[in-house]
C-alpha cells in the first residue's frame, strides 16, 4: 500500500474509535485469522454484582457476608467490588438482625492473581477464591467442600455465573456467587468476525462452565478456561504454533503479556494501562464492534490477501 493510503486508513481508524500505534500495524491486523477473546471485560461488560449468598451450615448470611466483604476489601479485582458492594447492600437492608456491626480490623491482606484473596479479620485468617486454590492452602488440608455448597456452585456457574468459596478457621463457610453481563453487541461481533474468515477463542481464568455458558450466548465454539494468569501467554504461543496468526482482544493487567505476544493485540480503551502499552490497537471506548471496523479497515487500506 502506498504511504498515503496507510494515512489515511490510520485517520478512518481515529473516526471509528481506534487507536493504532503504527503504519506496520494494518499488515497484521489484515493477516489475522484467530481472534482471541478475554471473558471479564472484553466480552462481558465486566461489572460484576453479587446475585446469591449461601452460608454452610451453622454460619448466618451477615457473618459470611461481613468477614467476604472485609477479605475483600483491599482487593482491585470486579469480584471484590461485587462482593464488598453486594454485602453492603444487604447488609444494611439486614441490619436490625444482624448481631455486631462493628467494622472488622484487616490486617496481612494478599492478593493471588487468578485465584484469590487471603486477609487476617479480626484475627482470624479468611480466604476467598476459587475451590481448587482453597483446597491447596495450608489452613484447609484436608477440608472438603461441603457437598450443598459445591452444588450451588454448580448451579451458578451452569449459569455462567461465578462462585466466590469464603474459608476461616480451617473450613469452608460458605460460597458468593458473583455475575457479569454480556456486552449487548457481544454475539453480533462474532458473527461478523467469523464471517470475514476468523475463528474466535475465548481465553479466561474464570471456570469452564461459565465460559462454555458465555461462550454459548455469543456465538463462540472453542473455550480456553481455568487459565492463570501466567498462562494466558502460552496459550498465545500454542496457537501461533498450530500456525495461526492470532489477534487477541482484551483488558486486563492479566491480559498485557498475552497481548504482547499476539501477532495483533487490540486492548479496550476502557482496560488497565498495562494492556493498552502492551497493544498495536487500543479501541478507544470499548466497544467490541471496533473489533472486526478494524480488521475490515485494515483489509480496505491494505487490500485483501490472496
Ligand atoms: P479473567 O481471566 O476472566 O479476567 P482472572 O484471571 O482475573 O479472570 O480471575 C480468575 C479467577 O480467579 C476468578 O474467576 C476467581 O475465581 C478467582 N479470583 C481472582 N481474584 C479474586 C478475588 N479478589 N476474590 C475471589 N476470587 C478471585
Ligand atoms: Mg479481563
């Protein structure tokens, strides 16, 4: 393509909402033929918010509530905000039955990327993440999930919800359940994605269940789930090695490495800064349709391979 083509392409893409970092950028964004998709704030809105509580026995919902919320608090992750939220909420609307309501003191929090959080409330230690993490930590050797509770949790993430297992003093006392919205244009962008020729992947950390669940209600056929954060790379890495040239959409400081290594990597403007540096193309407001506008854009000024 001529300079001026390229200019002018890189200016279309400014009036579509797409920042690209250079003329070299369209080259890849044209070759593409895998589109990998981040779950929580890529293809969902990201918002979270906190649909169901559910204490195991001998536990009340404001104690699970309270010690989740105080966990939670020194967490950035949407999953603390729902929870620490959600609890507040209800929380109040419970207050005359509710026994102390006295703020907790959070000392020696940490944060486990991928898998969650670990605090000491109150004096006693409180973890809040996933089954699999919990079931590995020290103070729970040896605890099982109460069998109710893993059948909530089922439930939940057949919905393509999440569920938030709360532990304090060697055992699991009850189970959060957290729920994100896909975005509205979500399953309108894949078929047009695929229609010009890509294959879409969703890549999450997020359990298999409320991926396939996502995956389902856009339109999506392959699912990478349970991924830590570390991970995301590789699985770029394994794709390109089948071949691919692999464009990745995403958002968060779990998405930056990735985004690096992808052929093309497209963050959403409304995402972690580390995510845009790590991008070729930051989509300015979010919006997943900017997706494809910049592929086609792309194929446009560069004309189509063949
Ligand atoms: P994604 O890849 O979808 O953006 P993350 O890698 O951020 O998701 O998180 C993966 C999983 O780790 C979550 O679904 C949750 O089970 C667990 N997790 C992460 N942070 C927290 C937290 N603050 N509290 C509870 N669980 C968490
Ligand atoms: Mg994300």
């Amino acid at each position: 393509a001529t300079p001026t083509a390229i200019l002018v392409g890189t200016g279309r893409g400014a009036q579509l909402g797409i920042v690209i970092k250079g003329p070299e950028v369209l080259e890849d964004t044209r070759r593409a033929d895998t589109i990998v998709l981040d779950k929580t704030g890529t293809v969902t809105t990201g918002v979270m918010a906190l649909t169901a509580a559910y204490p195991a026995a001998g536990v009340t919902e404001s104690e699970l509530l309270c010690l989740a919320a105080a966990v939670e608090s020194g967490s950035e992750h949407p999953i603390a905000a729902a929870i620490t939220a959600g609890a507040s909420t209800r929380l109040a609307a419970g207050a005359p039955l509710a026994a102390s309501n006295h703020l907790p003191s959070v000392t020696g929090f940490s944060a486990h990327a991928g898998l969650g959080v670990r605090a000491i409330v109150d004096g006693l230690p409180v973890l809040a993440g996933r089954a699999t993490w919990l079931a590995t930590s020290d103070e729970l050797a040896g605890h099982a999930v109460p069998e109710i509770l893993a059948a909530h949790a089922e439930r939940a993430e057949e919905a393509g919800q999440t569920p938030v297992f709360i532990a304090w003093d060697g055992q699991v006392r009850g189970v959060l359940v957290v729920a994100d919205t896909v975005k509205p244009a979500a399953a309108e962008t894949i078929a047009r994605l695929k229609k010009m020729g890509l294959t879409p992947v969703l890549l999450t950390g997020d359990n298999e269940r409320a991926a396939r669940s996502v995956a389902r209600a856009t339109g999506i056929e392959r699912v990478i789930a349970g991924v830590l954060p570390s991970e995301k790379v590789d699985e770029i890495k394994r794709l390109q090695e089948q071949g691919r040239t692999v464009a990745m959409a995403g958002d968060g400081v779990n998405d930056a490495a990735a985004l690096a290594q992808a052929d093309l990597g497209l963050a959403m403007g409304t995402g972690a800064d580390v995510a845009i540096e790590a991008s070729d193309l930051t989509l300015v407001s979010g919006d997943l349709r900017a997706v494809p506008d910049a592929i086609a854009l792309s194929r446009r000024t560069l004309g189509t391979i063949k």
